[in-house]
C-alpha cells in the first residue's frame, strides 16, 4: 500500500498500489485511515507479540532456530572438508604420476592441475568462512533481559513520542499485508533478539538492524514461515 492524501492534504490514507496505478476499478481493497491503522498495528504490536509472555517464546524459537543452524553448518564444514580432501589427493595423484614419468605434462595436464588447484583454493576460502561463521558466539539473553526490554519498550512506544515508534516499527516490522479485515505483520526475529541486546546494554535508543521473519495474524499470534 501506498500513502495518499485528501482533502488538500487535511486526510492522510493508505491506499493500494494497484488500486493507484491502474485505477480503482483494479482492486477492491478500501483506502486505510493512516492514523487508524498505525495506531492498531503499534497497539498490536505492544500488547500482544512485545508482551514478556511472547517475547519468550520467540526468543526460545529463535534459539532452536540458531542451534539448527549450527547443525546445518556444521554438516557443511563436514562436506567442504570431504571435498577440500579429494581434491587434495587428485593433485597429489597427478604429481606423483609427473615426477615418476607415468604421464607427461602436456597441455591438457597442466589445465587439469590448474582447474584442481583453482577447486582447493575455492574450497579452502569456503571453508574458512564457514568455520568463522560457526564459531561466531551466540548472544546470550537471560530472561531477566527479555522482561526488561519488554517494560522498557512498551512503556517508550506508548509515551507519545511517535518519532521514536516509527524508527522502531521500521525496524521490526518488515510488511504489513491487510487482507479484507486481517492483517498479517511480518518481522524478524533476529531484530527482536539484537533489540534485547541493546536494552541489556542500557542502549534502548539505539536502533537495530538485522533480518529474520516472524509473522502475526489476527489471532495475535506469532507463527514460523511456511506455517
């Protein structure tokens, strides 16, 4: 949805794209009060998914998601390792067939040792980022952090300074996808974890910026992709 006025700008309203480009013949989906709808969203928003109660279990989510991660990567430095491996013992094959005379070192050989070399040296770099990213450290996050940056955030979306609401409903929320009367919000976890981080590290002004996805339907709750 797009932001348009009325009114000579007295009205501000969320209209569909579609329904702005092409026509309103287009899309039958209503313009949407922006005042209206930004208050229900950051009413939803603090109530019900910034909630301790829901914090938790999105973080407790977000924790079996990074572990999953772990195995996953893990089984890649495995995999890349298993490679990095044959294509050592290939070269090695070759070389030790040059030096003892087995095959001779024609042109097609030196373009298969270059290709071999040029495959470890992928192979090396890959795995080299694969293990940094392994070893990166989790950030910790206590429950005591979780019921601090909850208070600490509803209280400052709910204090009238809506400067400091939008920066973080742009952080948090990525989409806002309405649908005759649903609205589905859809954001990150990792931002909600990093916005934690930055409350247990007495830094609530600072905003966040991270990726991830939660999603939030009308029944107020924060379901996983694909669900």
């Amino acid at each position: 949805m797009t932001l348009v006025t009325g009114k000579s700008g007295r009205y501000r309203y969320y209209k569909c794209t579609t329904r702005q480009s092409k026509g309103n013949h287009a899309c039958k989906s209503p313009n949407l009060p922006m005042e209206k709808l930004d208050e229900l969203i950051l009413a939803h928003l603090t109530e019900r998914i910034l909630a301790p109660e829901r914090l938790h279990v999105l973080i407790a989510e977000l924790r079996k998601r990074t572990q999953a991660a772990k195995d996953s990567e893990s089984q890649t430095i495995k995999a890349l390792e298993r490679q990095l491996k044959g294509t050592e013992e290939r070269l090695a094959r070759l070389y030790d067939a040059i030096e003892t005379g087995t095959i001779d070192l024609d042109e097609t050989l030196k373009k298969r040792v270059q290709s071999l070399k040029a495959a470890k040296e992928s192979a090396l770099i890959e795995l080299a980022g694969a293990r940094r990213h392994y070893h990166m450290p989790a950030a910790r996050i206590l429950p005591s952090n979780i019921e601090a940056f909850s208070k600490a955030i509803r209280k400052r979306l709910q204090d009238g300074r809506p400067e400091f609401a939008k920066r973080y409903l742009q952080v948090l929320v990525d989409e806002i996808v309405i649908n005759g009367n649903e609205a589905a919000i859809r954001g990150s976890y990792d931002r909600l974890a990093l916005a934690v981080q930055k409350t247990k590290e007495g830094n609530l002004d600072q905003v966040p910026s991270f990726i991830g996805v939660w999603r939030a339907r009308k029944d107020s709750n924060l379901l996983p992709p694909g669900s």
